[in-house]
C-alpha cells in the first residue's frame, strides 16, 4: 500500500485555479469518484477548529509574555492546555451529522451539475466512475456556473 498526497484545486469556470481546495492523503491508487468527493469534504471538514493540533508554545508565550513575574501565567497556561489535551476525542468528519450531511450534498451536487471534476485532465463522467491517482495526479473540482439571460 503506497500513501499519496495531492493537491485539490477549485476553479470557477473561466478563473483562476484556487488553492483553498487543501490536500488529500490517500492509501490507495483507484477509487471510485464518489470516494475522491467524500475524502474532499472531510478535508474541509478538518480545517475546523476542533480537529487542529494546539499550538503549545504559543499558548506558553500568550500567558507569560509580561514576563510572568508572578508564574500565574505559567499555571494558566498548563491548566489550559492540559483541558485541551483532554478534552473528548473529536469523532471524525463522515462520523457526525453535519459531515454526513455536507458528503451527501457533495455528491448530490455533483449529480445535479453544479461541477465536475478533472482529474488528469480528463473529466471524470459518474460517481462510480474508477480514478485512477498517482503522484503526478491534478485533482480539479470545477464549479458550473449557469449563464442566465435576463
């Protein structure tokens, strides 16, 4: 089993390319489109908040950066930081309501029209459609924009 990672890019049609699309790490070669935009939403789904690691150094300097001459800030920053490292495990994305629900939309749009997706170049047709990914893979979601007359 070899583990790739590929960059995601969304573009509007006749626009740039834009970056905010994120990166998929993924641990097999072929999946069927529907896999591609479920692994898609979750790693916008892991962008949120409660999914990213704490910045404990960060933390340290935000409370003592007075110098902490009393060591308060210190005690503060511990008691905060030990809270987040127990906080409840976060479930993942595809595990909660609101993942299940923007996966299900995800697809649903893709059905619908709303974008297609490249990959390689090639226009990837249906949702069961097998995707063949290498490293050298471009993954483009490209949003539709219907043209209205007025």
């Amino acid at each position: 089993m070899s583990v790739r990672t590929l960059d995601v890019r969304t573009v509007l049609h006749g626009g740039p390319p834009q970056t905010d699309g994120g990166r998929l790490t993924l641990a097999t070669k072929v999946m069927p489109l529907r896999e591609l935009i479920t692994r898609a939403v979750v790693a916008e789904h892991i962008k949120a908040p409660q999914y990213q690691p704490i910045d404990e150094a960060r933390i340290m300097r935000q409370f003592t950066e007075d110098g902490d001459p009393t060591g308060l800030g210190r005690e503060l920053a511990e008691a905060f930081i030990e809270g987040y490292r127990e906080r409840p495990l976060v479930p993942p994305p595809e595990e909660t309501p609101e993942g299940q629900r923007d996966i299900a939309a995800g697809l649903a749009a893709f059905e619908a029209g709303h974008f297609e997706v490249r990959v390689g170049g090639r226009r990837v047709l249906g949702l069961d459609t097998p995707v063949e990914l290498s490293l050298e893979s471009q993954v483009i979601f490209l949003r539709t924009v219907r043209l209205v007359a007025g």
